[in-house]
C-alpha cells in the first residue's frame, strides 16, 4: 500500500487545496479503450466547431497555477502547469498526443476540464509519496530523457517518494521512472485544483469522468480524496 501526503508547510501555504487520487489495479493497457478514444476524437471535434476551447491563462483555474508557480520561484510562461501545456499545444495542433489508453484518459480529462493531472505506475513507487517543498539535493530524472538527472530548486513544490523526485514544479513535468505505459497494471491518476471552494464540483465530475473511462479495463478503480484538512491517504 502507498500512502499519499501533503506537508503541512504545502498545506498552510494552499489551504484551499483539493487533489483526487483515482487509483486502478488489474489495468489492461494492452486492449482497445474505445470509450477513451470516443472521447478524444469528440474533445477535438468540439475544438473544431468552436463549441469548445481549452482554458488558457487568463482563466481563473489556470490563473491560480501561475501564481503558485511564482511564489515558489518558477516562471510558469518559460514551465508551464501540465494542463496549461497540454491545452496550448492542443489549441495550435488541433489534435491531443496519442500516447496509451491510460494516459490518453487522464489527458482529455485534464484538458477538458481545465486541471492539471499527472499519473504514476505504483510498481515503480519506493514508499511513499509526499507533496513538499524541496530542499535541492533530491534527483529528478524527466520523462522520456532515463539519462538525465536534474536537481530541482530550493522552495519548489514537488511530488517525491523515498528515492527520488516523481514531479518538478508541483504538476509541469513526471518523472520517468514511474511512467505509465501499456504494461502498468497499478495506477494513481491524480487531478489536482488550488481553489476547492470555486472548483471543487469540477474536481469531482473530472474524477467520476477519469474512472468510469478506468473502470472496464480495471479490475478495481477507487477515488480518494487529499486536502489541508486530511492530508494523508492510503491507496
């Protein structure tokens, strides 16, 4: 089991913070998830027509992320929020990035919805995950780059286990240890906002979304819950 925790010195500086974490066990990457690639084709289709587009930065749910960012010394126009990243490269190229079914789910949820979400294979978890601030010794090795070993600044928010960093800046980019592929078959998805108090009903609709694409490719599928106030989850 792995617990998921937020520090106090996270929680007191976002104290309207609200994280689901929709977890998977028995997933089956390797099979066709029509319902998944239903709803990417309709996301971009909305795109399309102009009955839809992804919040940009002068959205309030994306506004709150850059503000974040700043107060811990990172420049969210040079490193963006996932889901600001993902919604501009979706405005420009029309099309989301095909990468696997259980990517390709949290991605259009994210993006429809306008929260950062991110995703970590827990076989490849040591121990457990904290969101703290880092202290600048810890190693961070990104995403698709296995060669490469990073520091991340003093003060910046970030997700790590007992081995090493698994998210620079809090949601920009995952680490590439605890990718999610077609063989993952343990998953923690988390979709995260900074204003539960305005937001938090879009959260929860995001993460109901995210595991009803999981739940017929999974052989259990549950969300739990991390804020301020319960700062610890077991999944």
């Amino acid at each position: 089991m792995t617990a998921f925790r937020i520090s106090s010195a996270v929680a007191e500086a976002f104290p309207d913070t609200l994280i689901a974490v929709v977890t998977a066990t028995g997933l089956n990457g390797r099979e066709s998830w029509p319902r998944t690639a239903a709803a990417v084709e309709g996301l971009e289709r909305d795109l399309a027509s102009g009955a839809w587009a992804p919040a940009d930065e002068s959205d309030p749910r994306i506004e709150a992320w850059h503000t974040a960012y700043r107060s811990f010394g990172t420049n969210p126009r040079r490193i963006r929020p996932s889901v600001d990243a993902l919604g501009r490269r979706l405005a420009k190229k029309g099309t989301l990035p095909r990468i696997n079914p259980a990517v390709d789910s949290y991605s259009t949820v994210s993006v429809r919805h306008g929260l950062p979400a991110g995703a970590f294979d827990l076989d490849h978890v040591a121990g457990d995950i904290e969101i703290r601030y880092a202290e600048g010794a810890e190693t961070f090795t990104p995403l698709g780059e296995p060669d490469t070993v990073e520091n991340p600044k003093p003060g910046e928010i970030i997700y790590t286990d007992t081995t090493d960093v698994l998210t620079r800046h809090w949601n920009h980019r995952d680490a590439h240890r605890t990718r999610v592929t077609e063989d993952s078959t343990r998953v923690a998805f988390v979709l995260e906002t900074l204003n539960a108090t305005r937001d938090g009903h879009l959260l929860t609709a995001a993460a109901d979304e995210l595991q009803a694409l999981l739940t017929e490719h999974s052989a259990r599928s549950a969300v739990h819950h991390l804020s301020p106030v319960h700062r610890q989850v077991i999944v």
